[in-house]
C-alpha cells in the first residue's frame, strides 16, 4: 500500500516541523545512512523500510539546510499537494542543475524566499551535489514545478552540473554564470563535444559518486512506492522540451535506469558499466575537502535562475503539449498501431515506437528535419506528428503501416 509509512512534512506547521528537525535530525541522518548503504550493497528493502529510509532522509536534509541558516526558506511549500498519490503511472525526470552550486540550487528552490510565497518558477523533489548524500525537498505525495508537460505526474531529480562550457577571448572557462573555479576544471576536465550538442562543444562530466547515488534514490524510490515506477517512465529533460539540453550525452542514462529495473539486484559499485565510469580525480577523498572549499568561496556567484532561465521557468509553451495514453490511442488505433493499453506500458511504448518508425520512413528523404527519435515517448514532436498523421489518415486515407 503506497505512501502508508510516507509522511508528508510539507503539510506540517513550520514551528512544528522544525522542533522535529531539532529534536530527531541526528537519528534521522544514522537511519537514512545505514539503508543508503544497504541499498548500495544491493539489499531490497520492504515498502515500510524504504518509505521510513524516505522520510529519514526529508529530516536528514533538513537539518543540513537549518545548519546552513537556510531554515526560514524551508520546507517549502512550492508544490502541488498530494499530486501524486493518485497517480498509477508516475514518470521520472532527471534534469541537471546548470550550476556548480548545490546551496545556491536549493535556496533557489524554496517558496518561502519571496514575500508572499510568490513561486520562482522551479522546484524539485530532490537534487544531488557532485558528493555526498542526496537532498530530498519536496515530499513524494506533492508535485514539483520542473516541467510544465510532466508537473502533474512526475519524481524530479536536480544533479549539480554545469552542463555546457565555453572559453572567453582570454581562453578562461565558463558556463553561463560565471567562469568555472580552477580546481573544479582541474578535477572535471571539460569533454569536447563532436559533434557539438545543442550548440555545446563542451560539456562538464558527471561523477561516478554521482551515478551511483542516482540509481541508488531511483532503487530507494522504487522499493518505497512499488508499481508506481515503470522503465518505460523513466526520463530527462530534454525528452520533454527540444530546447533543453539535460541531461546530455555526458549521462549514462540507460545504464542507470537499466540497473534500477534489471532482474536481480546488484551491489552499485560491482556494475559493469560503473566499473567501467572514468573516476574523475574529484572522486578521491583527499580532493573532495579542497573542491568544497572552492565551491564555498564562489557563493557568491549568481544564484542559479536569476541571470538566466532555470531549467524550469522559461515560458511553458502551451501550443507544444503532449497527449495523454486515453487522448493517444484512438490516434494511433486509426493508423495501425493498436497497443489496447490504458496506461503507459510496455504495449503502448511499442505502438508508439512503430508510429515513429512509420514516421520516420515517409519523411526521411523529402523532410528530413521532422524525423522523430524512436523512443516510444510521446513527447512534444511526437505528439505533433501524430496529430498530423491522423488528420491526413481522415482526409486521403493513407497507409501508415
């Protein structure tokens, strides 16, 4: 039974909340640490200990946020509450933070820095620094503002990353804030990029320690809320939104929603493709202290969102919509592509797989530039060019199969 041991500490009083903090923060951290490590190692939790790993983890992360005197901002109530209890088919985001500052993302992050509550246009459930545990901000029952196409039924994750790179005419590098701290360059050498990505010719590389806390929150996620994550859900960004370029070819996006899903459970470290990660200097102990240092002292860079769109608060564009699996079906049913799903499964995937394909081989030589990504999500291109081949089916009747 999802969310029976989940407690929602968005809904609790802020005076409330915060004598919880104080009083259980120390044993929360000792909880969460003890199954975080479990869960590495491979151990499956039941539903009880990984809804009570969850909530261990919401008062860990907030004891954090009050020892870094951020405790007025939160917890936030920038959400949708209790969103997604009612949802069967919940998707997963990952998005980057296009940002080296994990403070800087979660100050951003909360409602309560305004007057009034006033949204800053994103939030998320949780986000990960390039080390260390994760942070957990918004509580699985509520909804996030991360992605105007998925906020209704979505988990989002913010993974601190940079994310595109470029040298000044002084041959200094920078991403669009402010230039890159020498050390962070040092221990993440920029990767170029051939050919370029979405206008980036270079990239800054995730961590391993990064990798393997990914799968380890999806694993914990999983576990505490069962059917509710399918690997035919799980997503970034830039499936959503053709302008958005999180989380890129620098993330091993497969590999680490296959080894969330795959039959059996391993130990993190013991996976093929981890194993096989480049370990970046900044994974070694004695180069974590100095990077924090730095990453300390270039607080006072602009917070991420003010100088330039978040992931998240750029104009929704609401003539780019996707189609639910009800509003779907009777489209592709017409064409050929039958799935008989009511949800999104593996049929439904399929069926939109093969409409992609179909797409793709009428339009190929005369159009290139509208040939669709066969991944059987029903993104926004996706959905624009069903809607079309369904209209044209109506008017001349063509085969689509």
């Amino acid at each position: 039974m999802s969310y029976q041991f989940l407690l929602n500490y968005n809904s609790m009083p802020h005076k409330e909340f915060w004598g919880v903090v104080k009083t259980t923060g120390d044993a929360a951290k000792a909880t969460f640490q003890a199954a975080w490590a479990a869960i590495g190692d491979g151990k499956v939790l039941s539903e009880k200990e990984a809804q009570r790993a969850l909530n261990s983890l919401f008062i860990y992360s907030h004891k954090r946020i009050a020892e870094k005197g951020l405790d007025k901002f939160f917890p936030t109530q920038q959400m949708y509450p209790n969103r997604l209890i009612p949802v069967n088919d919940t998707w997963w985001v990952d998005h980057y933070t296009a940002g080296i500052n994990m403070w800087s993302t979660v100050n951003w992050f909360s409602s309560r820095r305004n007057a009034n509550n006033k949204y800053n246009g994103a939030s998320t459930h949780f986000v990960q620094d390039y080390h260390g545990d994760p942070m957990y901000l918004i509580a699985l029952h509520n909804g996030a503002w991360h992605e105007p196409r998925r906020n209704n039924d979505s988990i989002a994750i913010e993974m601190v990353n940079a994310g595109k790179l470029f040298r000044n005419d002084k041959g200094e590098w920078h991403y669009w804030a402010n230039a890159l701290p020498q050390n962070l360059i040092d221990e993440l050498p920029p990767v170029a990029v051939t050919p370029p990505y979405k206008g980036a010719s270079y990239l800054q590389p995730f961590t391993l320690d990064q990798v393997m806390n990914n799968i380890k929150i999806k694993r914990l996620v999983k576990m505490a809320l069962r059917d509710k994550l399918s690997p035919f859900r799980m997503s970034q960004h830039s499936d959503w939104r053709e302008g958005k370029s999180d989380m890129g070819p620098m993330w091993p996006f497969a590999d680490c929603n296959g080894s969330v899903f795959a039959e059996g459970v391993y130990p993190v470290s013991q996976l093929s493709f981890v194993q096989d990660f480049e370990n970046s200097p900044l994974s070694k102990p004695d180069t974590i202290q100095q990077h924090y240092t730095v990453i300390e002292e270039n607080n006072d860079s602009p917070e991420y969102g003010v100088s330039a769109p978040t992931s998240d608060d750029d104009e929704p564009d609401h003539h780019k919509h996707v189609l639910s699996v009800v509003e779907a079906r009777p489209n592709l049913d017409k064409l050929g592509f039958t799935s008989n799903s009511a949800v999104y499964d593996a049929k439904f995937k399929q069926a939109v797989e093969m409409f992609q394909a179909a797409w793709n081989h009428k339009k190929m030589d005369l159009h290139p530039e509208e040939v669709l990504v066969v991944d059987g999500i029903l993104g926004p291109r996706t959905t624009i060019a069903l809607l079309a081949a369904s209209k044209q089916f109506d008017i001349d009747n063509i085969n689509w199969r």
